[in-house]
C-alpha cells in the first residue's frame, strides 16, 4: 500500500547518526572507501553495502508502520 493511498505524505526519514552507525547504515560511498583502503574484494564490498540497505530498509519500514498505526488510531477515535 502507498502511503498517498492512506492519506499520508511521503516521508523523508533518516535516522540520527548514532543510529546510523551502531546500526550498520553507513552510505555507499563510505562503505567503497572503507572497503578499497582494507583490502577487500568487490564482492565483500557488495555485500557490505546490501547489508547496509536491509538495515535502512528495516528502520524506514518501522517508520512507515509506525505513521500508518496513528493514522488508523487517530481514525478510529473520531
């Protein structure tokens, strides 16, 4: 479901930074340079980076849930 089809807005979200990094959401680039300057091979770069959007993808998906919820909440009570 879109979130224009519940009446909600589209949310710009991120997580504050130290959520962000005790939470393996760094940026693609960040994760390229940490990866050239150790070593590491392309493929574990790759996958760095996908873990890296699975974690973004989780704290957006809580975000979206969590607006969805109030919006139902708030429905209910009028």
């Amino acid at each position: 479901m879109i979130a224009e089809e519940v009446g909600m807005g589209h949310l710009f979200t991120e997580a504050e930074r130290s959520y962000r990094n005790s939470n393996g959401m760094e940026h693609e680039n960040g994760i390229r340079a940490f990866g050239f300057i150790n070593g590491l091979d392309k493929s574990a770069i790759y996958q760095i980076i996908q873990e890296s959007y699975r974690a973004r993808e989780r704290y957006w998906l809580t975000q979206i849930l969590k607006e969805e919820h109030m919006a139902s909440f708030s429905h209910m009570r009028s």
